[in-house]
C-alpha cells in the first residue's frame, strides 16, 4: 500500500480534532495517547502535547510487510481456543497447599485484565481438598429437612427448571488477610476477586416446588470434594438470589469452579458459595460448621469473634497502573480499575493521587450491576514527581470503602479476614509502581 493511502486511512480514523498530519508527525504515539485520554474525559484541556515520546522500537513500520501478511494463517486455530502466545503474563498465579496438601488457591491476574469479565481460565480458585473431577452422569442433589417433600435431583432435572443469568462479582473473604506481606501485584494483593456471568435455577424455585415447612430458618450447604465445605445460608437469603448454578460465562462450569453445580450466593462471602453441591439441608439452626466457626469469622481486639460476617463490603482496586507497571512517559495517563460491593450496586468511585489529601470523581463505566464488578477510570498527570495512586468505592447503601487504619481502629490488628481497605500503589520519580503498603 503507498504511504499516501496509509496516512490518509490514519486521518480518516482519528477523532476530528486530531486528524492534523502536523499533529500526529509532531507527538508520536505518546501524544496520540494522550489527547485520546484527553478527550474521553472532556474536563480535561488537552494543553500543550508535551515532550514528544519517540515511537517504540519497530520493524514493521509501512512499506514494509509483515512476514504474517506475506504467508497464510492456520485455517482453524484449535476445537477450544487459547489466547495468543504472546499473552504471557495474563495466567493465574498458583499457590499450592497452605497449611494442609491439597489446600491451594491461585489468583486472577487483575493487572492484566479489563472490564467486568473474568475469563473462565483465569478465574480465581480456592481449593480445600483439591479439585474433584465430578461425573455429571453420577452427581446428584439432594434436598431435604424442613421441605414437604425431599428429592434426589440428577443434573438433567436441575437444568429442566427455568433459569437465568446474572453477572456478579465472587470474592474470598481472605483478600487479602489484614497481615503483612501484603504482595506486589494487583493479583498479589486482592487477586481472590474474579466477575463472571452465572447461569443456573433461582433455589428459590426449587425450594418452592418442594415446599417449605415452618421453622426453615437455614439451609446446610454441602460439597461432594473431599472437604465436604459446609455452610449455612439463612433462609432468607436462599428466597433472595441465591442460585443452583451450572454454567459460568456462558459454557459449563469449570471444575476447579465446581463442575457440575455450585451454590452461587451473589455478594456473600466466596466460601458459602459450595462448590460440587450434593446436598441442602433444610433447618432451623445454622450448621455451625467449622468453615463458619472456627474459620471465616472476624476476631476481635477483646478475643471475641464476630457470629458471621456474610456480606464483602464495598471495594475498589485500581489494577492499572498497579505494582510492577512503569509509567514510560510523562503526561496524561489514565488510571483504570474495578469496585464492588456485596450490598448492591456502585454509586461512585472517587481517586486520589496524593494519598488521599484530595480526591476526584471517577468515572463509572456500564453496565453497573449489582453485586458485580463495576468498571471505573480516571485521568492523572505525572510529571516525574512521586505519587501515591488510591480509589475509594461507595455503595448505594452510602458506605464509604475505609482505610486500613480506620478497620483496624474498629477491629484491632487480630482481624484476618474482611479487608476491604483502600489499596495505595506508589508511583516513583522514575515511573515504577509499587505497592504504597510495603
Ligand atoms: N465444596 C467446596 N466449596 C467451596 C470451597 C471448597 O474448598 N470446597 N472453597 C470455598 C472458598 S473458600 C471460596 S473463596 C470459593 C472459591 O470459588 P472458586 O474456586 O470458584 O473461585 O469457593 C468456596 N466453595
Ligand atoms: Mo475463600
């Protein structure tokens, strides 16, 4: 293709203001950048364009032709797809066995991702007796106790009742604990965080069509994996959202996510969420299990520990930029990120770059779910000086996302779990982000 055609098809595709020849010869990539930040947040005056940035080191600038344009392509890629193999750094990071073998979690690689979607690969994993691989022709639900009538269900008669499908975030309630180290990538950091589209059948429906009797107050939830995870759920709750849920971003669960049906509670703690589901059990008391007693409760400066702590409250991370970036250039940048929150939907996100002495609104971008990652994004100038990035998520509730110290006045140090704090990234004089905690 002649230089001229190239250029012109550049042009064509700028935004209007832009589409100045002189414009883009003068400021390079950086500036294009920049005024394109610029100008999907209008508050912003573009300025001068400052220090042109020179183009990154390229070998396929026109008229050369790329060897991929010069051969042909594999017909078809694989049956299932992979990303490309230049995606090295989006992959989970794995942390096998905690205190037991076989108990493993791994993250989502924040940093790397964008939008409201985990992908189903690289969704977060939390294992406490590693991952069953489920016959789906063998696995059954049984739902019994306080109901009129009690059934074994096969997946086949769990997939005939109505179904529907709902984004919502699932976190763990260990992201992270309150204790150092506190990691240096966004994964590090609060990687037990993932969005997903869930389908399944409302138990609402379910419980309906058996018949509740009086005093069902609860229901124990029960996995098939080797744990048997058990908790309870009050009964209120299941009436709610609560969904028997089979598939995940539209195909079927994975099994590190419970193949073939999980519990998915919209907003509660991640470990209610039952994974390999084989059993609900109707009751009057909750379970009181070790997963909702000895674990996954929040204790107290005095010794004493908080009876249940359902609900992840509002949250915000910005992923980027965040620990191991570089900002490359000075200028316009845009800080992006995602805020949640267990109690409904978010209202606002406000930033700061200075460690929280001034904050400004973000802005949110749709669709803002309830109970589901929530997109937000705002620009920032850096100039070389150091900066401490922060985001501060509020809910439709009007809870404000704490600082840490705030949790800790409130809880004491003892706390571990439930650590929704605001998370500061540093940027340095020489544009390396780091964790503003360490
Ligand atoms: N049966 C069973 N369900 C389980 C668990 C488990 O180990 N076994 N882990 C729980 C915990 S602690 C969390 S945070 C979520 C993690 O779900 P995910 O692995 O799909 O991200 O599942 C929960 N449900
Ligand atoms: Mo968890």
């Amino acid at each position: 293709m002649p230089n001229e055609a190239i250029n012109h098809s550049v042009e064509q595709a700028s935004p209007p203001s832009l589409a100045r020849r002189g414009f883009l010869r003068r400021g390079g990539a950086g500036a294009v950048a920049t005024a394109v930040a610029a100008l999907s947040h209008p508050e912003i005056s573009l300025g001068q364009p400052g220090t042109p940035t020179p183009a990154p080191e390229a070998n396929n600038l026109p008229p050369n032709v790329a060897e991929w344009t010069r051969t042909l392509g594999a017909p078809t890629a694989s049956p299932y797809g992979t990303p490309s193999k230049f995606e090295t750094k989006a992959i989970r990071n794995l942390y096998p066995g905690l205190k037991e073998p076989m108990s493993a979690y791994s993250t989502t690689p924040l940093q790397e991702l964008d939008g409201i979607i985990t992908p189903n690969g690289l969704h977060y994993e939390r294992h406490h007796a590693g991952v069953p691989q489920v016959d789906p022709a063998q696995h059954r639900l049984m739902i019994h106790g306080l109901t009129d009538r009690s059934m074994i269900f096969t997946m086949e008669e769990i997939r005939q009742f109505p179904s529907v499908s709902r984004i919502h975030f699932l976190e763990c309630s260990g992201n992270p604990s309150f204790l150092p180290p506190y990691g240096k990538t966004a994964a590090e950091v609060a990687g037990l965080v993932s969005g997903a589209q869930w389908t399944g059948v409302p138990l609402r429906t379910v419980l309906e069509y058996l018949g509740l009797k009086p005093g069902a107050k609860w229901i124990v939830a029960e996995g098939a994996d080797g744990a048997a995870m058990t908790r309870s759920i009050p009964i209120e709750k299941c009436l709610d959202d609560v969904l028997l849920a089979y598939s995940q971003n539209g195909e079927r669960l994975r099994p590190e996510q419970g193949y073939p049906l999980r519990l998915f509670v919209p907003g509660f703690e991640g470990n209610m969420s039952i994974k390999w589901l084989r059993r609900l059990h109707v009751t009057e008391q909750p379970g009181y299990t070790r997963e909702e007693t000895a674990k996954y409760t929040d204790l107290m400066a005095d010794g004493r520990a908080r009876k249940f702590s359902f609900v992840m409250e509002c949250k915000s991370l910005i992923t980027s930029p965040s620990g191991t970036h570089k900002l490359e250039r000075k200028g316009l940048h845009e800080m992006r990120g995602i805020a949640w929150s267990g109690r409904g939907k978010i209202t606002r996100v406000d930033v700061s770059v200075d460690g929280g002495d001034n904050w400004k609104p973000a802005t949110l971008d749709a669709p803002v779910l309830s109970k589901a990652l929530t997109s937000f994004r705002a620009p920032f100038e850096w100039q070389g000086q150091e900066l401490m990035l922060m985001s501060r998520a509020m809910d439709e509730t009007g809870y404000v996302q704490p600082m840490l110290s705030q949790l800790i006045d409130a809880r004491g140090k003892v706390s571990f779990y439930h650590n929704n704090s605001i998370q500061p990234w540093k940027v340095a004089t020489s544009g390396e982000v780091t964790n503003g905690r360490a």
